[in-house]
C-alpha cells in the first residue's frame, strides 16, 4: 500500500512538475510603451497586468516621453534599429503614415470582426493602400473647452459660442476676480512650438472656415488665406490680455496645472483632464463645464481636431502573436468602457457611448458624441512620411504670430512657401 501511494504521488509531482516547466515553455515576455499624459500610464499598466495574469505572459512597462514629438522621436530611432526592444507601441492618431513600415499586419492575428466593430474612420486611417491594418484603435478624442462653470454662472454668462464671445466674458470675469486671486487668467491652451500646438492652431483655422493647411482632394496647399489669417489674429490677441505670456511654451499637462489649480477660466484641452479636474483632491471639483470650442464669428462653425490613439505591434518583435493578442484585449469594448470611466478617454467603438455607466461618469461623452466623430483631420495621410516636416513648419509659423515676431500675413505667406517646397514636383 505504502509503495503504491509513494508511486502516485511521485507521478502526482512528475505531472505537476511538467507542467509547470510547459507553461514557462510557453510564457513570453512582452514589452509595451503606452502614453504617459494624465492617467494613461496606470490605467495601461492595470490593464495589461489583467491580461498578463489571464494568459500567464509578462508586460514590462516602457516609459514614453510625455510630448508627442519627443515620444516619435525616440521610436523612429528605435524602429530605425530595428530593435526588438519594444513589441507593442501606442501611436498617435498621425503616425500610420510616418511610422507605418515598421508595424505587423493586425489582420494576420486579430478577427476582422474585432477590427470593424471600431468607428470606420480611424480604421481607415490605419489601413495603409496595401490593405495592412496597420493599427487598432485604443482611443479617440477631439479638442473641447473647458470652463469654470460657478464663475460663468455667478457673473451671469453663458458658454461662448465664438472666440469673440470667449474674449469677452474672460476679460469681464478677470475684471471682477482679479482682485480675490491676482493669478487668474482667462485661457489656457497648448502655446508651445509642437504638436499640441498644430492641433491647437487648426481647431483655429477650420472655426474660421480657413480650411485644414492642406486641401484633402487636391492636395493643394490652401493654409495662406483670409479667413486663417483672421483666426491666428485673434488667437494672437489673447496673449498677455486673457492668456499669460508663458503659454507660449505650455503643452496639455501646463495647461491643465494652471486650470486644475483654479487659476484659469477657460482651457483648451482633451477630454482626459475631465476625469482629473473632478478627482476628490481638485480644488475645482464639481466647478467644471465642457462645452464645444467656439465658432469663429457668427459665420464660422464648432471643430475640434481629430486626436486619438492605436496600438501597434512593431515588426521586429520576437513574439508577435502574444504582442498582437494583448492589442486585441485592449481595443476590446470591456475595457474602452472601464478607460472611459476611470480616465475619460472616449472609446472608438459605437456602441460603447450606450453603455450607462459612461453617462453617468462623463456625460459630455454623450451630449458632444458628434464633435468626437466629425473632428478636423490634420493631413498626415495624405502627406505621409512628410507630415512631420509639414506640422514642424505649421506649428513655427503659427507660434511666430503668437509671440509677436511676424503678422499672421507674413507668417501664412512664408509657410505656403514652405511647404510647396516639401511638397515638391513629385507631390506628396
């Protein structure tokens, strides 16, 4: 008797044994650089630790720059390498084009059903012409206002509806506030000579019916005319008046500190600072209105640029099935749903805006759904791998008005220059 249990429980141990060298057999080690603006990088890390736990892989987190521009200077390097350093990367809505050639095809790994259930556009715009899926998306956005809901109301105002109206209840407001917190200013928005700023700019320039810098159709270059001219006018006019001087080098988090803290009416911004500024620590919880950004003049229309991003598998990851897989759980609607409530990121998917628990946490999700699916493209697909080259002079132009250095004529002229230049004979 004694022999025939010592017999099983050494086959027990044998068995047991086995499969635990199996599963480590199998079990990969994956390495992802998710966003690192607001809450991004915990809500990231909590999620792809569910995943890690589900399939018994392992996520190493890569810290990513916080400015877009610094973050798709170090992956270009990366990717230029050709380093198996990162398998999963999350890539801004702008990126396909640039940094395309180095990403897996997700239709090889991911059900096309999984694909097509998110909103056609940005699906689209990680296509490249060769039918690749070049990306999933993870989350959208759009440019919206932000305002200090008690002041509008306790000094008798409505949301603006123009920029006009926005410069006028700022200066009425500071003019009767200034004196209880001298550090209070009107608007906040990204003023610092980068990405944040083209987005920024073209929100501007499109309220105004300046068009988007270049033609979708033509491919023209159509951003030196009248109409954006006037829009980089008025923004031209808020520095030092409502808006502080240093908000010419404020990115996303800058502007959200000064807004967060009580020290701004107004800010431009994406929907992620929602979730932030209500935190139970915000000194404005409660306090905040979200409205779209206004019109430009009576004539002009609400617009918001397309933000948002997708996740990617880099080609020379070692372990792309695993890599593709943990991208299929992220983009699922189950977890859109829970990153829309913990950090107001919208998700891509349509049917996720029905879900209750979204309303109830961010109704602007809701009320502003059609801002979010009709935002203002910038043009990186049609320029491609130029793109970086055409918002760098877009962003420098459109800063050289803000501080004062050359007239929003000057400035356009210059910089429709500039890009027929990089535009070239052969077109983009």
């Amino acid at each position: 008797m004694k022999k025939t249990l010592t017999s099983l429980g050494m086959s027990l141990l044998a068995i047991l044994f086995s499969s635990i060298v199996a599963s480590s057999s199998y079990a990969v080690t994956i390495t992802i650089a998710c966003g690192a603006v607001g809450d991004e990088f915990e809500l990231c890390k909590k999620n792809v630790d569910a995943w890690a736990a589900e399939t018994g892989n392992e996520v190493v987190m890569f810290q990513s720059p916080n400015l877009t521009t610094d973050r798709l200077g170090l992956f270009q390097q990366i990717f230029a390498a050709k380093s198996s350093e990162i398998d999963v990367v999350q890539i801004d809505v702008i990126w396909p084009g640039l940094l395309g050639k180095h990403f897996i095809d997700l239709k090889k790994y991911i059900p096309t059903s999984h694909i097509n259930q998110h909103f056609k556009a940005i699906v689209d715009n990680n296509t490249d012409s060769k039918g690749r899926v070049l990306a999933v998306p993870f989350f959208t956005d759009a440019g919206i206002l932000y305002y200090r809901k008690d002041l509008l109301e306790k000094h008798g105002h409505q949301p603006p509806q123009t920029w006009e109206d926005l410069t006028r209840i700022a200066k009425d407001i500071l003019s009767k506030e200034s004196p209880n917190n001298s550090r209070l200013v009107g608007f906040v928005f990204q003023g610092k000579p980068y990405e944040g700023l083209t987005c920024d700019a073209l929100e501007w320039i499109d309220s105004y019916n300046g068009g988007s810098i270049i033609d979708e159709a033509t491919g023209e270059v159509t951003v030196n005319n009248p109409n954006a001219a006037a829009a980089l006018k008025m923004a031209a006019s808020w520095i030092g008046t409502i808006s502080p001087k240093g908000v010419l080098n404020y990115a996303e988090e800058d502007a959200r500190g000064v807004f967060q803290s009580g020290n701004a009416i107004f800010m431009r911004n994406w929907p992620y600072a929602w979730a932030l500024g209500n935190n139970p620590d915000s000194p404005i919880k409660g306090k905040i209105g979200v409205a779209p950004l206004p019109k430009g003049g009576a004539n002009g229309k609400h617009t918001g640029t397309l933000g948002g991003w997708n996740m990617s598998v880099s080609k020379y990851s070692k372990h792309p099935k695993e890599a593709a897989d943990l991208v299929r759980y992220l983009t699922t609607k189950q977890i859109q749903i829970q990153r829309a409530v913990d950090g107001a990121y919208n998700p891509t998917i349509g049917d996720a805006y029905q879900a209750p628990e979204i309303e109830a946490a961010n109704p602007f999700m809701v009320t502003l759904y059609d801002t979010f699916t009709n935002a203002v493209a910038r043009p990186s697909k049609l320029t491609g791998r130029k793109y970086n080259k055409v918002s760098s002079k877009f962003w420098n132009a459109v800063h050289s008005v803000l501080s004062g250095k050359e007239t929003a004529e000057e400035s356009l002229a210059r910089l429709e220059k500039d890009l027929n230049r990089i535009k070239g004979k052969r077109g983009w």
